[in-house]
C-alpha cells in the first residue's frame, strides 16, 4: 500500500502573539527519505547543526556572522529541495482575538488544535484530489510547547472511525526537529507564514520575493481572520466540510 508522510510545526506561539500558525508539508515516504539525505548534506556541506528559518533570517545562532547573500544563497536552496520533494504544503494562521467566532464542535478548544485540523483536512483535501487511498504518518516536532495537546487532540481525532478513514491516518509520532530535515522545511513555511501575516497587520500586503517562490503552486494557504472564520463557516453551512459539522 501507497504511503505518505506529513510534518508540521508551529510558529507565534508566544503570550504576546496576535496570531497562531501551524504549517507543514505532505511528502510520498520515498521522497521524505530523499529530502531528509539532500538536507542533511546542505547542511554539512556549510557546517550547520540544523536549520531553523529565524535563526537564517536574523543571523543568529549557527548563522551568526553570516552576510545576507550568504544566508540567502542558503534558504534559496532550501526552498528548492522543498519544491524538489513535498507532495503539497499546508499553512494555516488563527488570530487569536477572533478565536472565538468558531464554535468548537466538540473537537478543539483552543486556536492551535484548530489550526491542526485544518492540517489534517488539507491532507485529506490532497488525498480526495489525487485519488489517494494508502496510509498517513503524521510528525510533528518533540519537545515543542503544544505537544500533550496535539497529542491529545490526535487521539481524539484519530480514534474517530470516519475521520482516520479520510485522514488516512496510519501513525502519529514526535520527533527531534534537529534531526529531521522535513521538520525543518515545516519550520521554513511556518515561520514565513506568520511573517507574512504580521507584516500584513502594518499593511505591507506584498509578499517576500521568498515566500512567493516557497509558496508556487503547492500550498494550501489559510488565514483565519473574522473574515476568513466567517467564509469558514459559510463553507460549512452549505455542507462543504462534512467532517467539520
């Protein structure tokens, strides 16, 4: 049987954060393995311990003292082995004043794990468009700030009959973001995502040269605002996200 393989991460998760976003890309396991050996190899090849998107974007930690070409020249090739070995990419931002117009249905109680279902809809989004039956293993990063809650909301989810059917879910597991390369593209989107929604708030709409290019045809971009909650539920209403209520 076919199998896929999903990693998310987070980004905004601090007290003082307008807004939560969650991203993450689906990659065939054969591709996932082939992205993890090419991003390894990036990564020794200039003499860094992982990679992790602030850290580039600021020249801090391993990037201390690098120019900006420098950094540049590196998160370009990142985004090129994104676009090289993800099947698609999902994004989505909750802001947290506007939480609470979404009703809970009994699934989520904060903006995170409702972020996380928007996650698991865009695989099975993905899944129904590409007439994809096989299994799902979903990863996301150990250690981080919300991982007993997405644990938590995982076996909710999951041990749900109909939805494990139609998020193919086969296995979930937290993982070293350091030594996963898959996490660390997450971390690219996540961090780019959350960027772009906070320069947005000071009305910089245009997005970065960047982000347009680590976005190109394969990413399911969401931003929950009290507009995009109330097209959310619009789209309920009619009947378009059946697993939703």
């Amino acid at each position: 049987m076919a199998e896929m393989e999903a990693y998310f991460d987070e980004s905004g998760t601090h007290d003082s954060s307008p807004f939560l976003c969650v991203a993450g890309y689906l990659f065939e396991k054969d591709n996932a393995t082939a992205l993890d050996v090419a991003w390894r190899r990036m990564l020794e090849e200039k003499g860094l311990p992982f990679f992790r998107m602030s850290d580039c974007a600021h020249s801090t930690g391993p990037f201390k003292g690098w120019s900006k070409d420098d950094t540049a020249n590196l998160e370009i090739k990142a985004i090129e082995l994104v676009k090289a070995f993800a099947a698609h990419g999902f994004s989505a931002s909750v802001v947290m004043d506007d939480f609470h117009l979404i009703p809970n249905l009994g699934l989520f109680d904060s903006a995170y794990s409702f972020a996380c279902l928007q996650m698991f809809l865009g695989v099975k989004w993905w899944s129904d468009a590409n007439d994809f039956h096989g299994e799902v293993s979903y990863f996301f990063e150990r250690g981080a700030e919300h991982q007993s809650e997405a644990n938590a909301f995982m076996g909710k989810v999951f041990t749900h009959p109909q939805m494990k059917i139609d998020f193919r879910y086969s296995s979930h597991k937290f993982v070293d973001k350091a030594s996963a390369g898959q996490l660390q593209c997450a971390d690219l989107l996540a961090w780019h995502s959350f960027t772009y929604n906070r320069r947005e708030r000071t009305g910089q709409r245009e997005k970065r040269k960047d982000f347009r290019s680590l976005l190109g045809k394969r990413v399911k971009f969401n931003h929950y605002d009290k507009e995009g909650i109330e097209k959310w539920l619009a789209h309920r209403k009619k009947g378009l996200c059946k697993l939703c209520g």
